[in-house]
C-alpha cells in the first residue's frame, strides 16, 4: 500500500464577515483560497523533507472537489469590537531526514505578532519535547537571527497568523491554514 507522507505544502489565510457564522467561515475559506476543496484536517507533524511553497504556487496545484489534508487553526466571534485571531506555527529542524511540528493556534484579545509568536514557540516546543530537550522559550529565542536554538540543534520556525477587528454585530471568521501537497 502505497503511503499518503505530503512532499510540499503552503501557508494561507482569510477573513470572512456574514451574518451567519457558517457562511463568515466559507468567505474566509475564499479569501484564503481554500474554499474548492473537500478540507481534512490533520494534526501537527511536518514530514520530512516536505518543501514549503509559496502560498501563489500552493493554489495552483488544487483542484475542486480535492481531498486536501491540512492543519487549521480558526477563530470566529460576532461581539463588537472583539479582537480574534488565528495562527499556525512551524518549527523545521535542520536535520532534513527528522520531521518538524506544525501548531494552530487561535485567541481573543491577540494582535497578530502575539499570536503568530506563541504558535512559533508552541511548534518549536513541541518539537523539542519528541527530540528529549528542555525547552525554555524565553531562553531560547534569538530576535536577530529569528531561530530557536535547541540543544545543539537549529530550529527555524515561521508563523501564517491572521487577526480582525469585530466591525459589527455580523460574524468575522479568521482562519490559518497548511495546506497539504502530494
């Protein structure tokens, strides 16, 4: 049998604003690109190897009606003035053959950096815990060279994160997402 392990995969995001919370969640699908596909979700495992794309590539390569596997991270309120966000963070070891660790993460009241920076330090977390190191992230953040520094191995980490600001009494819906290429 013939194993499903993705080779690529790709970061987008949305927002999406309706009256009703379903339809805000399909329109944050559109604006994320997203919106054809039959989604999967998965959980946190980045496999090895798996090249990350830009998100203009990532969209060409979906079909509609396409099993996608992805990992996402959603948020969606309709109380005025309510800040939301989501964010997936992604922690890739250097060792090309170990695999990495991919975080979703939502919140209330978290601007983007916030948010997009704890989903960092959770995916990076986690991926220190499956390697037996202590992790410390207030310890182990370099802002300069934006890497975490593990043990005697370098992690680089990134983050899709998407933040709104609750207009109206409608509902808004963000999401992050992985997408998933075979």
């Amino acid at each position: 049998m013939e194993q499903l392990v993705p080779r690529k995969m790709f970061f987008t995001k949305g927002v999406g604003i309706h009256s009703d919370e379903l339809r805000s969640f399909e329109l944050a699908l559109r604006r994320a690109g997203i919106e054809k596909c039959n989604l999967v979700t998965v959980s946190s495992i980045l496999p090895p190897q798996c090249k990350i794309i830009s998100r203009v590539q990532g969209l060409k390569d979906l079909v509609p009606g396409m099993i996608t596997f992805c990992v996402m991270a959603r948020c969606s309120s309709n109380e005025p003035h309510r800040l939301i966000s989501s964010s997936i963070g992604c922690a890739v070891p250097t060792i090309k053959s170990s695999y990495g660790y991919i975080s979703e993460y939502h919140a209330f009241g978290q601007n983007e950096k916030i948010a997009g920076d704890y989903a960092e330090d959770l995916a990076a977390a986690m991926l220190a815990s499956t390697l037996g190191i202590e992790f410390d992230e207030d310890k182990s953040w370099d802002e300069k060279k934006e890497i975490y520094r593990i043990s005697d191995k370098i992690v680089k980490t990134t983050n899709c994160t998407q933040s709104a600001i609750i207009r109206s009494k409608k509902y808004t819906t963000v999401l992050s997402v992985a997408v998933f290429l075979f």
